[in-house]
C-alpha cells in the first residue's frame, strides 16, 4: 500500500493552485473586457473561483450603476398637479396633448420656487469649487463656476437642476447653507440631518431661514412619505409618481413642515439624546427620526433618467439562452422597475407577467402564489412567466410560504423584485441557493447597498462604477461595464471549468496508468513488497515529466473557439452541473488509465519474460530494466494521451510536451550513466537507459505498446469529432429562396414562415436606410431582409459556421423580444426584396430552430 500511494496525486493540488492563479491573470488580461469609459480592466480578486463562473445558474443583479450608467439627468416634476419637464435645459410647463411644442417659464411659479429650493437644501450633496468665491459678491454668479460630488448621483442630478433653474447651492460654511435664490443670497442653518437609510427609504433635514423659521425637509420613495403626509394632493401626487416610473423615470416624493419653536426644542432634544447616546444608539435614531418625520405637508414629485448601458439586452439574452436565469433586484418603484426589464430584454411581450406585488397579509400572499403555480402548471400555454414581486410581499411570503415562493420562482424564466432593502436582496439569495438543486449562484452590484447579495451568492461580481469600491472590494471578480459578463460567463467560465475537470481526471488516470503496474508486479514478486521502479522515477514522473504540458493544457486550452462560444451561448448549457466531473466521467478516464497500465506491464512482461531476450547476445533483464521500459513507454504514453485530447496548439503547447518527452531522456541519461556517490541507490540503476534503449526491440516494443495502449483514444476521438460534425452537417439547413417583387406578394405567398419566428440576415448597424425603417414602423420578415436594392452592397452577412450573431435577430409582430414592433398601419407594399442565401444551424439551438 506504500508503494501505491502515487495513485493519490499529492502535485495536483499545487499544480490547480498554480493553474487558478496563473488563470486569474489571463482573467485580467483580456483586453476585451477593458472599459475605456473607467480606463479599468477586469480584475480577478480571487482565484479560487474561477471554474465556478462556468456554472452559474441563477444571476441576480442590482439595476442602478449595473444595468444603467448611473448617469442621472432631470427630466420632470409635478408641482400642485401640474407636471413640467425638462425640454433643452429650459423648464416648460408639460402640454396634455401630444405633439404640442412645449413653450419655456419665463419665471419659476412660487411653487416651484419652494420645491427646488428643498432640493437644494436636503441632500448631503459636496461641493467642489474649481475657482475661489469667497466673497458673498460672487456667490450669485452662473453654477458652471461649481461641482458638486455626492455619493448619491440622484442627489447630485437634483442639486445640479435646482441650480440650472436658479436655485444654486454654494455650500456650508460655519454650519450655514448658502443658497443663491433667484439672484438673492440666502442662509439657512442646518440644525440637524436625517440620513437617507435602505429601511425608512427617505432623508430629512431641519433648517433655519434667516426670518427665523424652521422647517422639516423630507424626500424620499412614496410608499415611505406618503404615510407620513397629512396634508396635500396624495392622489394627483401617486398619480404622476406612475406616470412618471411607466416612462422609466426615478421618483423621488418632496414635503416638508413648518416647525414652532416649541416643537423644534422639543425634536432637537430628542435627536440630540439619541445621538450623544452610547447604548442602542441606531435604535433610539430610529425612533428619534421616526417621531420628527411626521405631518408633513405634500408638495410634489420628481422624475430622473438613468441612461441604460450599452450592449446590456444583448448580455441579458445571452445568458438566457446559456441556462442562466437573471433576476433584477432593485429598490425603485414597480412600475419604473418593470419598465427597465422591458426596455433591457430581461422581460419581453411573449412572457406571461406573475405579480406578487402589493400583498398585506400572509394569507393573501399564501392564495396569490397558489393561483401562480396553477397558472404555471397549465399545459395549455406555451409562454414562459416572469414574476414580478416587491419588498413587502417578500417579506410576508417568506414568514411561512417560501418553498411554495422558491417553486414559483423556479418556474419563472424571469424574475424581478422591486423596493428591495439590502438584507432583502441578500435573502432571496439566500432563497435559491437553499434550494434542494443546490445551484449555483451569481451576484453583481456597484454599491455599497448591494454588498450583502454579493456576499450571499456563490459568485460575487463588482461594477467598478460611480458609487465608490465597496461592492468591488466585497467581490471576487470586478468589471468595468455589464456587458462584459457574457464574456465572463460564457468564454472564461467555460474555458476554466473545462480545464480544471480536465486536470484533475487527468491527474487521476496518469498516476493510475503508472503506479498501477507496481501492484500487477506485486502478483509476480511473491508479494515481496519489491518495487518495480527505482525512487528516482517515483520523484520525478509528477514533477518534471509530466507535470509542464497539463499546465500548459489548463492555460492555453480552447476545445471551442472563443468568438464560437460567444456567439452561441447554448453551448454553455453542455457543461452546466458539473457535467465533466460526473461520477461516469470520473470513472472513464480511471478505466482508461487502467488499460494503459494493463498494457504497458503485462506487454512488457510477456515481451521480456525469460527466454525472450531483447539482446543478440541473449542476455537476460533484471527488474529494474524492465521498470525502464514500462516507465519510458508510459511516460510517451500518458503525454500522447494529453495530446488526443487537446484542441488548440501553439508555440508554448508544443513546446511543452517536447520539453517533458525530452526531459525524460535526458535526465535518466545522466542518471544512468553516473554513479552518484551521494545516492548509493543508483547503482541499481547504473546503464540501464542505454543498454535497454540500444536494442532495437526494445524501441519497436515501446511503439507497439503506445499504440496498443492509445487506440482506443484514438478511436473515441476520431468518432467524436465525426460525429460532431455530421451532427452538424445534417442539422445545416441550406437555404435559398430567390424572389423578386413586393413584400405584400411575399407576406401572400410565404406559406409555412412564421412571421413571430424570424431571422433577420441584414446587419442594422451597417445599413443606415434600414435603420431608419426600422426606428420608425417596419419590421423583418422571413429570412429576408425588408431593403431596397441600393440599400443591397451595405447588408453584411453572418458567418454560417457560427450561427447568426445576436445583434441580427429581430422579432415579428406577434413576439417582439428585440428590436422594434410592428405596426399595424405599415405599408409594406412598397418595399422591394433582395434575394439572399445563407445557412445556420437549428440542432438543439432555442434562437435558431425555425424551420423554413
């Protein structure tokens, strides 16, 4: 048992720990994932993670900085019922026909006055001066003389449109707010500061103007100011709230109360105990700022444009169609949440809408999920459900129904969860990776907010984005943009997983196909314990002749081109649980190594038994020459084996298996040919590589036992890849459809073309004409492309060996996942087509199985 415990590879685990973090550098110099915006490329803060990136089942996201650019800009606000909008930079008065020119204030309204002014007062906005205005003369002079940092970019948006209208902060000096009020200078005393946090969802300050009247400032999400307001238009307020998420706007509700002294002594005692208070201090602020912030008047809402990134629909279908299912976690409102899975493609108009939104006791949420699961379950209906759920309703499902939620949820192929609390967003992490699947999950967020979910999840994923590096420093892989996970996930997280499965069974069968002849030797030995191989091969078979080119393999191995692997995401499905380490693949490669050692000893054995000399002079061999043979022929063997199953060679590949062959001789040459007084040992050793290898036979015999012992390698590999390739080959459909005239005699005479399946062959991006069609009312039908004929020379087309790429799809009227709808009212008689061929493939592929 001694002699047989090289079956357990003790050098694996050096040889993995090397191959992560050498990997982990290959991670990081991708040039393709380099954000020239950030001027930051991916960084890889562990390495002990990296074949899980080629696992990920379940990714859940934040929506503000990771899906969007964190760039805010204003773009309305509702002040007594009346809605204005942002039009040029100028503020105009929101016409309620459309198609109106919208005609510019002269003068803010006192209204507006008030509102912007409590922009400009409740944040914790700081400012940078780019020139010195110490003086009070200069603090009424234009706003592009200031700015404003925040760690908040929807403050920073308000401050800077309070100020682009007027209303222009300058910041504090001496605990005194400077603001510049439509040209007049004004002070306002900053008493105390509410700090926004995830659990009220809204932030106050009380300040003092200089006529000597005090006033609680408050904004925050409606559903955490409205309870609060006890006078005010609510309803007209909630109504342009909705108004404005539909259009995917970020609301924010505005109030404030006017405070007597006496109330004011009162609340400032109370907000003073509590922050001097060394015991339960967070609780007693809690009460405290739960007892201010109460009768307060309404005065309006505001609405902020988050730009979305680019390229994130892409990614988003990508990873759907790779088995990955993507939830949105995010603290806006539902309507402005469901709006941006809309416009992202994390939702599309084929998906059936579950709501759980709303709920107010457990029971209700208990009855609601009970009516999504029948709903789920009904056989009748093709399409596929997105649920759509928020904080409270969460938090009701899960005191006693979260196994029925995780069903439903599992059944979904979307999920989106809004007026989500940090913690919240870290327990419905927490919810799916306790499922009895076990799967793995995946997390990604920019801010400090979304620190707990990326812990939680098995893979943690940082934006280096615009809300400083708390959620960078908590991940274990940081990106500059969201559009670089597709490549995360479906090249390097392929790339690793295959490799280090492949590692580690080839660890496994190398040592099985070398140390496993010592136990067939025990049978021939009288169990005398002898071994068959001298130390010295012992040593080094794992650290020097083997040991480069599986390194190398594990860095440099791509079975699947990587533009291929882009470009076809379903090719990530393959590998999904743990596929290539099963319990049979484990097993095949043990079977393998089994062989070779069969092969490898009982050939040698049979070959050089007594009376078989290998010599003209008859001589016989000892036990050592034999271990000679069997350790050369294996070590030729198990590197041959490591070539059948590599696919990408290069310089430094080929070079490694030279370097380990070569080594071999010539490190057992030297050891053979000197009496190394320090190693009594090797006098056993003592020219046996040159007497053995100076018979011919003995070389023929090597080449017969190589080959023996590969071919059924070589036969596996031969057939897979003919088989792989038939399978295509059989699958390619070849398509040619000439056709002449209008689109309407298409549309009359298309027969079996499904207008809600179809495949796009123009590239959008290099055809201006059809960009402009399709901006406006048109769509792509068929396999055809809707152009007229100059338009012809600037269609590119896509290169069949890979499929069509992603940015070419375009959807029908009747499932309008991508691109534009269909209009109704388009004449389409007017289009004249171009005759096309091209060829994709359909097996077992969900974007391309349209059969023409």
């Amino acid at each position: 048992m001694i002699l047989c415990n090289y079956i357990i590879p003790i050098s694996m685990y050096v040889t993995v720990e090397l191959q992560k973090f050498l990997g982990s550098m290959f991670f990081e110099w991708d040039i393709e994932m380099f954000d020239e915006i950030s001027n930051e490329t991916a960084k890889a803060l562990t390495s002990d993670l990296n074949e899980e990136l080629g696992q990920v089942e379940y990714l859940f996201t934040d929506k503000t900085g990771t899906l969007t650019e964190n760039e805010m800009k204003f773009r309305q606000c509702s002040v007594e019922g009346i809605v204005y909008e942002d039009v040029n930079d100028q503020l105009c008065v929101k016409p309620n026909i459309p198609g109106i020119i919208p005609t510019p204030l002269v003068s803010l309204t006192p209204a507006l006055e008030r509102l912007f002014t409590i922009l400009a007062l409740c944040h914790a906005v700081r400012l940078d001066r780019l020139h010195d205005q110490d003086e009070e003369r200069n603090l009424t002079t234009t706003v592009n003389k200031h700015e404003y940092q925040s760690s908040s970019p929807d403050e920073k948006a308000l401050v800077e449109a309070s100020a682009k209208f007027g209303i222009i902060y300058h910041g504090k000096r001496d605990n005194m707010m400077l603001l510049t009020v439509i040209g007049r200078v004004k002070r306002f005393k900053l008493h105390h500061t509410l700090d926004f946090d995830s659990i009220r969802k809204r932030m106050s300050v009380i300040v003092e103007n200089e006529e000597g009247q005090i006033h609680i400032l408050c904004k925050g999400a409606e559903t955490a100011v409205f309870e609060r307001v006890s006078e005010g238009d609510v309803e007209a307020v909630e109504r342009h709230v909705n108004d404005f998420a539909v259009r995917g706007l970020r609301t924010l509700v505005i109030a404030d109360r006017q405070l007597t002294r006496t109330e004011f002594f009162d609340y400032d005692a109370i907000l003073t105990n509590a922050k001097q208070s060394i015991v339960d201090r967070e609780e007693k602020l809690a009460e405290a700022f739960d007892a201010v912030e109460t009768k307060l008047r309404l005065i309006g809402t505001t609405g902020i444009e988050d730009k979305l990134q680019d390229g994130v629909p892409e990614t988003i279908s990508a990873l759907r169609e790779a088995g990955i299912q993507v939830w949105v976690l995010t603290g806006d409102k539902e309507e402005t949440a469901v709006n941006i899975s809309y416009s992202t493609g994390h939702f599309d108009h084929t998906m059936l809408p579950l709501s759980l939104t709303k709920q107010t006791t457990s029971e209700e949420c208990l009855s609601t999920l009970e009516n999504c699961i029948k709903l789920v379950n009904v056989q009748e209906t093709k399409r596929k459900h997105a649920l759509i759920i928020d904080g409270k309703s969460l938090s009701l499902s899960l005191e006693s129904n979260s196994d029925l939620l995780r069903i439903v949820c599992e059944e979904c192929v979307a999920v989106l969860c809004c007026r989500m609390s940090p913690l919240q967003k870290a327990i419905v992490v927490k919810l799916m990776k306790s499922s009895s699947r076990k799967p793995t999950t995946a997390a990604i967020g920019d801010g400090a907010n979304d620190v707990s979910m990326i812990q939680e999840a098995d893979v943690g994923l940082g934006i280096i984005g615009k809300e400083g590096r708390q959620a960078v420093r908590s991940s274990d892989y940081a990106l500059g943009r969201f559009r670089f996970l597709q490549r995360a996930f479906l090249v390097h997280g392929q790339y690793f997983y295959m490799r280090i499965a492949i590692l580690v069974q080839y660890f496994f069968y190398k040592n099985v196909a070398m140390i496993t002849a010592q136990l067939y030797f025990t049978f021939f030995s009288a169990y005398s314990a002898q071994s068959l191989f001298n130390g010295y091969y012992l040593m080094f078979f794992n650290i020097t002749f083997t040991a480069l080119p599986i390194l190398l393999y594990s860095l440099f191995e791509m079975h699947i081109p990587a533009s291929r692997l882009s470009m076809q995401p379903e090719l990530y499905r393959a590998i999904g649980r743990n596929r290539m380490m099963s319990n049979w693949n484990f097993l095949k490669w043990n079977i393998i190594g089994l062989w070779h050692s069969a092969v490898l000893f009982f050939g040698t054995y049979f070959a050089l038994a007594p009376g078989n000399s290998p010599f003209e002079n008859g001589q016989e061999i000892g036990i050592f020459d034999m271990g000679t043979v069997i350790m050369t022929t294996c070590v030729i063997c198990v590197n041959v084996k490591l070539i059948l199953e590599t696919y990408h060679f290069n310089g430094i590949v080929v070079g490694g298996f030279i370097v380990s062959i070569g080594s071999y001789f010539l490190m057992t040459t030297i050891q053979c040919i000197i009496l190394w007084p320090v190693l009594p040992e090797t006098v056993t050793m003592y020219g046996a590589m040159q007497i053995m290898l100076s018979s011919g036979s003995v070389w023929l015999l090597i080449m017969l036992l190589t080959v023996t012992a590969l071919l059924p390698d070589i036969l596996i590999r031969a057939i897979s890849d003919n088989f792989t390739l038939l399978r295509h080959a059989v699958n390619e459909k070849k398509v040619s459809m000439p056709f002449s005239g209008s689109t309407s005699d298409l549309l009359s005479s298309s027969g079996d073309i499904a207008v809600s399946q179809t495949i796009a062959i123009a590239d959008l991006q290099e055809s201006a004409h059809l960009r402009k069609l399709t901006s406006d009312k048109w769509s792509i039908f068929g396999d055809y492309a809707l152009v007229t004929k100059q338009d012809a020379n600037d269609i590119s087309f896509p290169n069949p060996s890979f499929g069509l790429p992603r940015e070419m799809l375009s959807i029908g009227a009747k499932e309008p996942t991508r691109g534009f709808p269909m209009s109704d009212e388009a004449d389409l008689s007017s289009i004249e087509m171009h005759q096309i061929t091209y060829s994709h493939y359909v097996h077992d592929n969900p974007v391309f199985n349209t059969d023409v």
